[in-house]
C-alpha cells in the first residue's frame, strides 16, 4: 500500500502572525467614529418631534429630558461601539504602529464629539429652564 495522497487544490496553508498592517477593529472604530455625527441625521428629527411633544407653554415640562434622550439614542450606541473597538486594537496592537495610530485617532475625534454634544444638550437644558426649578427647591 502507497502512503502518498493526491495533491490538494487548495494552498497550503500560512502560518499566522503579527500583521504588519491595519487592525479590522481600529478601521471598524474610525468608521463608527465618522458614523456617529451623522447618525444624528436619523434621530434629530425625532429628538425635535419629542421637543415639541413635552415643551410646555412657557417653562419646561416634567418630560423635558426625552427630546435630548431621543436625540443622542442612536449616537450613543455608534459610540460606545467605536470605543470598544478602539480600547481592544489599543490593547492588541503595538504601540506606534498604523493600527494603534488610527485607533487613537478615533478615539480622539469620540471625546471631541461627546464633549461637542454635552455642551450642546446642557445649553438645550438651561435654555429650556430644566434646571431653575430646581435651584428654586435648593434655597
């Protein structure tokens, strides 16, 4: 009996490394980093419907905090996601290479983009009047 088998059409396979290029995830993160400001474009028009559903005649009303809620749902989830992905290429990846670099980048542009968005929800909540009633409560 001949031990020999017949020649596969399939290549053999590599042995996988350490790749020298992009991480899928830090590429996925920067994607949902740009995402996420866009996607205000689906749910501002339901953050406005919202505002205009709970405001009150002349102060706000006890559902004022819905149209902000509304507002940031699906931004909040595009990201959190890209973060996640990012904190996992930066633990992965080494640091100084193109993958590490694209996760900071997205990183980056997040905290731009929360800190862009909570300045712009607290001056919505003070225009509105949320928080006067309750410094009337404290004196």
């Amino acid at each position: 009996m001949n031990n020999v088998q017949p020649a596969s059409p399939d290549p053999p396979l590599q042995p996988s490394g350490p790749s020298t290029g992009t991480d899928r995830g830090a590429v996925g993160s920067l994607i949902l980093a740009f995402l996420a400001p866009i996607s205000i474009g689906v749910t501002g028009p339901i953050g406005i419907f919202t505002m205009l559903m709970t405001a009150g005649p002349s102060a706000h009303t006890p559902l004022t905090w819905l149209a902000p809620v509304f507002f940031w749902s699906l931004p909040l989830l595009v990201g959190i996601s890209s973060v996640s992905l990012a904190r996992s290429s930066l633990r992965t990846c080494r640091r100084g290479s193109g993958a590490w670099v694209v996760a900071v980048i997205s990183l980056s542009f997040m905290g731009i983009f929360f800190l862009l968005g909570l300045i712009v929800t607290l001056q919505f909540m003070i225009g509105s009047g949320f928080f006067d009633e309750s410094l009337q409560r404290a004196y």
